[in-house]
C-alpha cells in the first residue's frame, strides 16, 4: 500500500517550477500541458507527490512531512536553487535546520501557495 500525499495549488505550472526547480522532485507525469485545472505526479528519492489545481483535491495550507538524511546539506542545496527563507523570527524552523526537543532536525518550506513541507531528520 502507498499512502500519496496531493498538494492543492492554485497555478500548476508555478507550482511544478517551484517543487522541481528548487526541491528537487522530477515530474513523472502531467496532464493538461500544465494548465489549469492541471496535475503533475512528482518523484523524489522514490517517493511520490502529487500536485493538483483541481477543484476538490486538498485544500491550500496543508503541511506534509518529508523524511530525509543529510539535512544541513540539503538546507543549503535548496537555498542554492533559489529557496527563499520568510524571514519569520517567530518560526526559526522556517530560516534553517533546527534540533527539535522531541530528537529530529528539521526545517520547514512554505510552497507558493502555502503548503507547508516539513523536512525532518530522525
């Protein structure tokens, strides 16, 4: 069984640049050219994300957590692509790993449409 996480986004297009571009995943698939109503089936590392701009797929906000290792260097890959941080003191997990209380590192990445990816190390 494969639980598949969809990420609601409001431009498909701006959305499969950014999780490509930035984060790395490699678009599998896409149906409509990449307009909308559009969706695109995202791979990473083997796992798989969805991204839909279709009316009743998820709702915009939703957080997905994604398990990796090498969490600093992944940080600064991303930053590299061109990963903006929000300059929010009050979530430093936005501006760059943390050590999280509960035993993991973390950092968190908003998508341009709010979606929050919380990549976290064990």
């Amino acid at each position: 069984m494969a639980i598949i996480p969809t990420m609601k986004c409001s431009d498909i297009r701006r959305s499969v640049a950014f999780y490509t571009g930035v984060l790395d995943f490699e678009m599998r698939r896409e149906w409509s050219e990449l307009t909308d109503p559009g969706f695109a089936w995202l791979t990473r590392d083997g796992d798989v994300l969805h991204l839909s701009s279709h009316r009743g797929d998820g709702v915009v906000g939703q957080a997905v957590v994604v398990e990796t290792t090498g969490i600093d260097a992944l940080f600064d890959a991303f930053l590299s692509r061109g990963l903006k941080t929000p300059g929010a003191p009050d979530s430093p997990v936005h501006e760059g790993p943390l050590d999280q209380s509960w035993g993991t590192r973390e950092f968190y990445v908003n998508d341009p449409d709010g979606n929050t990816l919380r990549f976290t190390q064990r």
